[in-house]
C-alpha cells in the first residue's frame, strides 16, 4: 500500500476509515480542535477531530464548531504521538502540549485513546503513514 502523508487530506480519510470501525464507547463524546505547529512546508496545520460514542465520526483540516477543547502541540510531538512512542499524559507533562478549555473532558479522551483497539488503529495508521 502506498504511503500516506502525515497531517493530509488522504491521512484524514484513512482516519475516518478506520476509527468509525472503533467499538462503540456510551457517551464518549468529543469535538478537539488541534493546532500542530512547527509542520514541515506548512508552519500551522489546524484540524478538527470528532467522536461520538467512541469511534471517530469526522477529522478534518480547519476549524470546528463548538470544541470540547482544544490542543496545540509542535509537529515532533504530533508524529511522536501517533507512531506510538508518546503517550497522551507523558505529551502533556512535558510541557510541550497545551490544552484550553474543557479540562474535564480530558478523562473521557483518555478513555478513548487508552483503549486497545484505539492504540491498534493508531500503529496500523502510522504502518501506512509517511512521517
């Protein structure tokens, strides 16, 4: 299968794809605004990621309606979380990545990337992803 640049429209399909696929976790539902800075040829890249019931509903480039809260993180963080060699609270402890507004929806996030199936998605997407 031919590779998939990170942060792209086809990345974002891919994610679609494969997270309405995630089983279905009650009332895990978010909207995240992420802004990644710092991205190669591109400086800022926003996107918006939307779950409902657990599985990924929608990911796309730009800004959502109505965030949960949103994340900004530089891009070394970004590909170092989605190859699976940082985890969510080890990101945020180092300081690098910034969450505002809706703190108390940070657990039900948890829940949703702590899940096995998440993490499976995620190692299979960045099988498939350039970097």
């Amino acid at each position: 299968m031919e590779k998939v640049k990170f942060l792209s429209s086809e990345s974002f399909q891919m994610i679609r794809e494969l997270g309405a696929k995630l089983p279905e976790l009650p009332d895990a539902d978010l909207r995240i605004q992420y802004l990644v800075k710092d991205v190669p040829q591109r400086g800022e890249v926003r996107y918006g990621l939307i779950i409902e019931q657990g599985r990924i509903a929608d990911v796309r480039e730009g800004v959502i309606d109505d965030p949960s809260f949103a994340v900004t993180m530089p891009y070394e963080v970004s590909v170092r979380l989605h190859r699976l060699e940082l985890t969510p609270p080890e990101a945020a402890a180092s300081g690098q990545v910034t969450v505002d507004g809706g703190k108390d929806q940070l657990p039900i996030m948890m829940n949703v990337v702590g899940r096995p199936e998440y993490q499976a998605m995620v190692k299979e997407l960045a099988d498939i992803t350039e970097f």
